[in-house]
C-alpha cells in the first residue's frame, strides 16, 4: 500500500472516549453510548485533520497472549478479573463500557473502515505489522506509550498520543522521544523492559530505573550491549548494577520478545483504503436510529465523502 497510513489502537481509543465523554450521552433506550460517540468524533477529527489514504481500526483479538503469558506469568496478570463471569483471563472494564464495544465494531463495519484483529495477537502486533509493511508514512494514534519503539524518522513512523482526553495530541517523532526519555525509537522498548512497567506486570531490572536504563543504552547502545558489558570487567558498570543486571538475566532474556511488538502478524487482506461512502448504508441508517449516534456519524460521513 501506498500514500499515509493511520493505525487506530482502537480499544485505547474508545476507553479515552468513554472517559472523556459523560456518560449522560445516550441511545433513545436510555443506554450509554459515550464510547461510540466520542470514538467517531475521534476518528472524524483525525481524518479532518490528517487526511490520510489509509485506516485501519486494529483490534485486540487477544489482549494478553497465551505466549507471552507462558514468557512472563506476570505479563497484564492484575488486570485479570478476579470474579470471572465470562470465562478465564476476562479483562474488567467498566460495565457501560462492554455493551458498546459491538455497536463500535459494527459501525465501523457497516462504514466499510478496516477493522482487523488476529486471533493469538494483541492490537499492538497488527499495528507493528502494517507499519513493518508500510511503503509510506505511517500515523499510529494510541494512548499506549510502548507503542513509541516504532517511531523512525527515517520511514516517516509517528505516534499520535492523545494528551487531554481525545481532543488534544501529542505528535511523537524521535525529537521528542530523545528529549523526554534519552532514546530513539528502537531503544524504547529496551529502556522498557529494564525500568520495567506495572501497568503491564513486567516487573522490570531491581535498581534500573527510566535514568538509569537511558544512561546504560547511551554507553553500551542496547539491551546486547549492556550484557555484553556485565561480562566485561573493564566495562563501566557500578558493582550493584553488574549484580543486579546479572540476578535479571533470566528475566531480560526473555524479556525482549514479550516487550517488542510483532511484526509478522498474519494479516488478513482487507480494503484498508478511506471509504468515501458508507459500505452498507442500510444497516448503518439502522445504527444511528436505534443508538441515536446524530452528529457524531453525520459529521464522520460528511469528512469521509468530502
């Protein structure tokens, strides 16, 4: 594919919206849809805004693969549901939040906006896939930040970061990547799994906090290099880092494989280009009568066929 590419961390996307639009937004039944709502508003901004040739809504198929899991049991493992109610490894999500997730995934559907997820894979990897593909610039808009270690100047690759709920962004090239954490886009990820990350259950290398990790991928270049140096007695390592790096090695070696995204996702082949017209407009008159959707999808309409 050619021309720009967005990649729509879709879940973080719609999360943002719920939280970000009040609750009091409703169907004519009386049921929530804030996260739909806010979601087209989102997405109709950033086609305004962006124009590009290409989206894609990527998806979790799975937010917390079985193989990552088997790397590191701690990987998301807090935010499994305690009381389970529709089987294991259920994610908690607020209870209006859930019942909209379908009319999303069935109104950008009926829009003819690429939706893709992939069974085993997180919406992470889909995106790390299309970008690895990609023959242009790539917009990848997301409120999660590991997905900074894709940014490359070079392949034209930025992150939108949704700064203030989903009307204010934060565009992340490697500039600002190197003045607020030290590192490039490839360096991201490993400046990741050493400070470590709770939100994600990676528990990180004891002592190596976001400054040290910098200073140690400054001196030795990248997680290969700092090893390299545990085993080098020259190297310019303190005596509790050596040990500390040492103690992790278990966990860094494999580390790297749960942190990094995929980039060779089986992708599906679908229609990524931005529909000028609405796939089935039947079926999407139907969305926006029986869950009131208004001007949040007259607005997109009106964008996408300008």
């Amino acid at each position: 594919m050619t021309g720009r590419l967005m990649l729509l961390d879709t879940a973080s996307l719609y999360f943002r919206a719920y939280f970000g639009v009040p609750e009091s937004v409703k169907a004519p039944d009386g049921t929530p849809v804030n996260a739909v709502r806010g979601l087209l508003d989102f997405i109709d901004r950033l086609v305004k805004d962006h124009r590009p040739d290409h989206l894609v809504a990527c998806m979790d198929a799975d937010w917390r693969p079985r193989w990552r899991v088997e790397l590191i049991p701690t990987y998301k493992a807090h935010r499994v549901a305690e009381e389970r109610t529709a089987g294991p490894d259920e994610e908690e999500v607020p209870d209006t939040l859930s019942p909209q997730v379908p009319v999303i995934e069935a109104v950008l559907d009926a829009l003819g906006i690429a939706r893709v997820g992939v069974p085993e894979y997180e919406a992470d990897d889909v995106i790390g896939t299309y970008t690895a593909r990609a023959r242009g610039p790539v917009d990848i808009v997301t409120g999660d930040r590991d997905l900074y270690q894709l940014v490359d100047d070079r392949r034209g690759v930025r992150v939108l970061y949704p700064v203030k709920g989903v009307g204010t962004l934060q565009l992340t090239d490697e500039a600002a990547l190197r003045e607020k954490y030290g590192v490039d886009g490839r360096g991201y990820a490993d400046l990741a799994l050493l400070r470590g990350d709770p939100s994600d259950g990676l528990p990180g290398v004891a002592g190596i906090g976001e400054k040290t990790a910098a200073k140690l991928l400054a001196e030795f270049g990248d997680l290969a290099g700092i090893m390299a140096a545990v085993g080098d007695p020259a190297a310019k390592l303190t005596p509790a880092q050596r040990r500390r790096l040492t103690e992790a090695r278990p966990y860094l070696a494999v580390a790297p494989k749960v942190v990094r995204v995929a980039d060779d996702v089986p992708l599906p082949d679908v229609d990524t280009a931005v529909p000028r017209a609405p796939r089935d407009p039947a079926a999407l008159e139907a969305l926006a009568a029986r869950w009131g959707l208004g001007g949040s999808l007259e607005r997109l309409l009106t964008t996408l066929t300008a």
